[in-house]
C-alpha cells in the first residue's frame, strides 16, 4: 500500500448538480492553495440530480475551472471512472455504460472532451461488469494506459478475488494492471453482515487491506465522513450503524478531539490516512475542504489507534 504521506482527495461529485460553478471553483482553488492535488471524479456524476438524467455535470465543471485557470492542469492530477453513466437519460441500472472494451473508451473519450485534457492521473472501473468477460475489460484499461490516455488504472467496488485475478490477466496480456482500491470506509461501521443501503457501495474488508498491503496498492476510501453524520445533529447515522460498536467509538472519539484540539472530522481522516488509505472529501463550502485538508496536521499516537481499535 502507498504508505507515503496519503493524500486527501477531493471528492467532486456535486460539482454541476448540487454545488454551483462559482461554489465549486471557490473549493478547488482553496483545495489547491492548501496544499491538495488530487481530484476525484467520475462520468456518471451526478445524473440521479442533474435534470438531464445523465452524467458529465462535475467533469464539465472541472474542465471550464481547468480553462480559467491557465497552469493549473500542472498541480493537480484528475482521477475519473466509466461504468455507471446512463446511456438513456433517467434509465439507470438498465442503460448504464458497463465495461466492454467499446463502453470504456467512449467513456474514457467523452470525460477527456469534457475535462478539457489529454490524459487522466487515474481511471477507476466503477463497478464490477460480470456481463463482460474480465480479460476484455482489462485489456481496454491496460490500451488506454498504453497510449498515455490513463497513467494509472484502478478498480472501485470490485471484490478482492476480481481485482487479483485481472491483475493476473493483465501480466497474462502484458499490459498495465490495476494498481488502485476504491472502497466505502469510515471509523464507524454498519452492523457486521447487515446489507448497505446505498445502491452499489461495497465496504472496505480486512481482505481488500491485506491484498493492497500485499500487493503494494492505494487504496481510496468513500463516504469517509458518512455524509456530515460525525458533526451534523440534523444527518444522523443509517440504522445499520445503531450498534454498541458505535457507541464506543464515538465516544473514544469525542475524547481523542478534545486532547488533540481538533475536530471529529478531523480526527476520523488522520485515522484513515495513518492506516496509509487516501479519503475522498466532498465538499459543498470552502471551510469544509479547509477543515480536511487541515487533518494532515493531526497527529494520532499508537495510544489512541490503540483505544479505536479496542472500542470497535
């Protein structure tokens, strides 16, 4: 796993639909003035709120920030996905893109259009895609990469056991593997074995941890700071998460903020990124990519990884 200082993320996925231009422009650039580099976006993004029923609002909003701000494609590096973008608008699962070869470098095209750019830092699969064979999805990922129009490529919401067999297809093909995880993760978990409520989420296992810790892979985590719950009374947590484990973490984290001076939010991405995992932060406020990016000066002890591993 990528244990060098892990970054925090942007996450960008209301950037068009939710966030406005001028609110959205007004956090990338104070996330680049703090420090922040990466940006995570995807080709679906957000067509469940955009009126038009499909995706490409948060890449689109990314591109015209890119052409307003000359230079700026040089101190960031973009990380997109393809899969999930409805081909009929309003029809999501039923026309959502999948990953056949053909689906993945039309996505792959369209996002490059819209960002405004000739290559991505980073392309995710966004989802598994049984219906296409692995081997062709994978040597799609590993073309791209080829020709220099991904640097990297990753697979998110994918089970352990498929992200290990299409890297070994992809030494099998010699091309690129897969090199990233993106995953939901959080300090608090939803009740062990309980079904995740949110349409296509796949939490983060001990397995996925030890084949990225085996295999030398990042690892990205989702929703990790589950929507605002840890600091907002009015999003209180999913019921999958009303379990004593909770309860006990929460208050190890109530007192690890108040000796550290810091915030809940605060605190939860300094444990992540201390484990070496990279948390993608949406934000709709500058103060709240402010606060996250402020995180990286948190300093966890063993002690107090320690007492949240005790009270989970």
């Amino acid at each position: 796993m990528n244990t060098n200082d892990p970054q925090i993320v942007l996450g960008t996925m209301d950037f068009g639909t939710r966030v406005d231009s001028d609110r959205a422009f007004a956090i990338l650039d104070s996330f680049v003035a703090g420090g922040g580099t990466w940006l995570d976006t995807a080709n679906c993004y957000s067509f469940w709120t955009d009126p038009s029923g499909a995706g490409g609002a948060s890449e689109r909003v990314i591109g015209a920030w890119l052409r307003a701000r000359p230079g700026a494609r040089d101190s960031v590096r973009i990380a997109t996905k393809v899969r999930q973008n409805p081909l009929v608008p309003h029809s999501w699962p039923e026309s959502a893109e999948g990953l056949s070869a053909r689906a993945v470098h039309t996505g792959v095209e369209e996002s490059l259009e819209r960002l405004g750019v000739d290559h991505v830092d980073l392309l995710w699969a966004h989802a598994e895609d049984r219906t296409v064979p692995l081997e062709e999805t994978v040597g799609a990922f590993g073309d791209l990469v080829a020709k220099g129009v991904a640097l990297r490529v990753g697979a998110a919401n994918h089970a352990a056991w498929r992200v290990e067999r299409a890297r070994s297809l992809a030494r099998e093909q010699g091309v690129e593997p897969w090199s990233a995880l993106q995953l939901r993760h959080s300090l608090v978990q939803p009740r062990p074995l309980s079904p995740v409520a949110e349409g296509g989420h796949r939490l983060l296992t001990a397995e996925d941890l030890d084949l990225a810790r085996s295999e030398g892979l990042a690892v990205w985590s989702y929703s990790s700071l589950l929507w605002g719950s840890y600091v907002r009374a009015d999003k209180p947590l999913p019921r999958t998460y009303d379990h004593p484990g909770t309860t006990r973490v929460l208050a190890v984290l109530d007192d690890v903020a108040g000796e550290l001076s810091a915030t809940r939010n605060q605190v939860v991405l300094a444990w992540l990124t201390r484990q070496g995992i990279e948390p993608i932060v949406g934000a709709s406020r500058v103060e709240q990519i402010e606060e996250a990016l402020a995180a990286r000066r948190v300093g966890l002890s063993d002690e107090h990884v320690a007492r949240f591993a005790e009270a989970r």
